[in-house]
C-alpha cells in the first residue's frame, strides 16, 4: 500500500510517497481502508520534532480517519467487514490503510460523509473536553475563543453555542470572524485591529470573559488572561503561534481565576469509556448537523506536504483532508 513517510525530522516538502506492507489485524485490531484522513497544525510540529509526541520512525503524519473496515482480528464482535468508521490514531493516518484496536473504532451513519466524520475527533473531541469536562460552564456564561476561524477553534465556537454559551470570536481577519460568527460566535474581535484586553473587557461590559478558550499562545495568551473575569477558566490548548507563553502567576491571584490545561489524548488515554462516549456524541451531532465538521480543502495523498503547508500558513478555516 502506499504511505506518506517521515524517516526523520523534516520538513513537508521531505516528506516521502512510499510502498509499505499491508498492515494485519491482531487480536483486537481491526484494519480500516482510510477514505479520509485528516490533518492538524500538530502534524506539522510532529514531523519537525517539535511536539510532545515524538513516534518511532519511519511514521506518518495524520492522526485521525475515516473509511471501512477491511478485515477484524480475533476476539473482535462489534464490527464488521464493511462497517463504516471512524478512529483516532495519533499518527499513520496518512496511507491507505491502518490496524487499530477495535476499540478505539465507531461507527458512523451512511449519511455522514468520511471528509466530515474524519474531522471531527481532534478538534471537537478536543473542544468538547476542553468545555464540558474542564471548564466547569454554566449556561450564558461567556467564551471567548482564541484563533477561532482555526479547527479547534471552530469546533469550540459550535460546541460553546450547544453548551449555551455566549461566544465570542477572536481572531487575525475580518473574513475569519465572519465564518466563526456563522458558527456560532454571537460577538467577534480583530486582535489585528483591536488590542485583545481591551476589546474582550469592552464586549463584556467591563466584567471580563468567564471562560478562555487558547489554541493560539504567544503574545495573545497574557493579553487573553488580563481579560479573564474574577473565577475565570483558562484552558490551556496549544500554541499555534509557535511560542510558549510564561503566564505571570500574579494574574491568576489577583483575578482568583484557575489556568487549566486541556491534554485530551492522554485524558482519552486514561479515560477511554468517556472518550469513547464523547466521540459517539460527536458523531452523532455531526450527522444531525448540529456541528458543522467543516471541510476548508481536501488534497490527494501526493499533495502531503501542500495540505500542511495550508496549516502552517494558516490559511485553513477548518478541516484540511487527505484522500489516500
């Protein structure tokens, strides 16, 4: 089958187009013929060495599919041979075929597309940790979603709005602002017009944001938390601008707020029955379209490296795809 490789810490453009074995369903596995994988800014900092999770080579990039099953090992009951799916993997998504542990594995309806379905367990997953399992919301509380026309954020705009929140929008353009408001931001703010602290203190009335959704990092993330309310959450999610903020821990005693990070593969890992149940939800409102899943772009396997060039430009508002 062919494979989109890393053979060691690279760049997109070094990345290879190779034949590697078929893979083979152990026990408890189950071999899924991908449709659709999809990538995430993170693909990028893995093929670099720049992420946390550092796989053995060679590995490619991708962490989550979409497609049908091919063939199940023993031990497995609840699929079958031509079952529709979706997993996330961590990393290998990016070939034409993949072994997982059937566990990890859900089905999805027929009506629910393998682009949309492929999208949706990183960010929403994500998202849906992030909001429902670590920020303590109450209905009509206020979110503010940093890099919101990104993919997770996005999915946070959506699900904030399921959550009954008041979201609002912060990102780099008003074009991006104007796609997350039509998924679900109620209020948006230009940080590339507008100085983020004082634009989220004016649209809260002076009270602050009550929760602080942050994909982004950098400069934004002090900026962000100076804007927090008294009791505020601040989730940490990752650091799309390439920097690691050093929060000053004054802010949280003077604002009586927590700083909480949101790691949800290694909280899937720990949890799995919950992680399990928020995918199936997750598949369940993405095929009801009450989220969106949205697709930016989707490119053929040989277009590797030009998809993760569209995330590391940040071009993408939403999910980039690869159909091997």
């Amino acid at each position: 089958m062919k494979a989109i490789l890393c053979s060691q810490f690279c760049q997109p453009d070094d990345l290879v187009l190779a034949d590697v074995p078929d893979p083979v369903a152990e026990p408890g596995q189950a071999v899924i013929a991908i449709r659709s994988a999809a990538l995430n800014f993170f693909d990028i900092l893995m093929i670099q060495g720049k992420y946390q999770i550092k796989p053995p080579f060679p590995f490619s990039p991708a962490a989550e599919v979409a497609g049908v099953i091919e063939s199940v090992g023993s031990g497995v009951t609840d699929l079958t041979v031509g079952d529709r799916v979706v997993a996330s993997c961590g990393y290998n998504g990016a070939r034409e075929k993949i072994a997982l542990p059937a566990n990890s594995i859900v089905k999805i309806p027929d009506h629910l597309d393998f682009d949309r379905a492929a999208g949706i367990t990183v960010i929403y997953g994500t998202a849906l940790h992030a909001l429902e399992d670590r920020a303590s919301p109450k209905p009509g509380e206020t979110l503010a979603v940093l890099g919101a026309a990104g993919g997770t954020g996005l999915a946070a705009c959506e699900l904030g709005k399921l959550l009954g929140l008041k979201v609002i929008a912060c990102a780099s353009s008003d074009e991006k602002l104007a796609f997350a408001k039509g998924h679900g931001a109620e209020l948006t703010l230009n940080y590339a017009k507008e100085d983020l602290k004082d634009g989220l203190k004016r649209l809260t009335g002076g009270k602050g944001v009550d929760i602080i959704f942050d994909p982004v990092g950098g400069t934004y993330a002090e900026a962000a938390l100076r804007a927090i309310a008294w009791e505020g959450r601040f989730l940490v999610i990752g650091f799309a601008a390439g920097d690691i903020p050093k929060m000053p821990l004054n802010l949280a005693l003077l604002k009586g707020c927590d700083i909480r990070g949101v790691f949800c593969g290694a909280w899937a890992h720990l949890n799995p029955p919950k992680y399990r149940a928020n995918l199936e939800k997750l598949v369940n409102w993405a095929a009801d379209e009450k989220i969106s899943s949205h697709v930016d772009r989707a490119f053929p396997l040989t277009q590797t490296a030009d998809a993760l060039k569209v995330l590391a430009g940040r071009e993408a508002m939403g999910k980039v795809i690869l159909h091997p």
